[in-house]
C-alpha cells in the first residue's frame, strides 16, 4: 500500500495494523465537512492512502492520522498570502483569556 504524505513528492510503503477511514467517517471525527477533507486531499495537507491505481480510486485516511489531528486541535482556515489552506491552532473553550 502507498500513502502520500502532505510533504509533495513524499511516498512511502506502510503496512500497518491501522483502520483506514473513508473521506466522510474522518469528516465527521474531526467534526468537519467531507469537502474539507477532500481539499486538504488535494492540497495534500493531510497523509492519505490511495486504494487501487486508477487516477479516480478512492482514497482513506488512516485513523492515527485523524487522531493526530484531533489531538492538534487545529482548525483550517484560508491564508489569502499563501493562496492556500494554513492551519491555526484554536484555544479551547475552557482555555480562552478574557481581556480586561
């Protein structure tokens, strides 16, 4: 199996006894949306597996990658400069400073 890394042009072979989700099971345990995760796909801003080697085969993402990613607890905005998705750390609820 191959995954793509979201460094470009980085490929490495995995065989792992990790769960791979499909686009919309990892959506919904980031609490995001599908086409968020389909645009960090395609931006490779986040490690995926491609399962077949059609240029249309369906990717997963492995479940340690969706963990990491919640235990980041970043949120993906859109960085105008870059033209490109850039990822900002989000305090939590609890966390938050109230200014005086």
């Amino acid at each position: 199996m191959i995954t793509r890394s979201a460094k470009k042009g980085t490929r490495k072979a995995h065989i792992v006894n990790d769960p791979l989700l499909n686009v919309d099971e990892a959506a919904e345990e980031l609490g995001m949306s599908p086409k968020t995760i389909r645009n960090w796909i395609a931006l490779e801003q986040i490690e995926f597996v491609k399962v077949g080697d059609s240029k249309f085969a369906p990717v997963r993402i492995r479940k340690s990658v969706v963990d990491a990613k919640k235990r980041k607890g970043t949120k993906q905005v859109f960085d105008l400069e870059k033209k490109g998705p850039a990822s900002v750390s989000v305090p939590e609820e609890g966390n938050a400073r109230e200014s005086a």
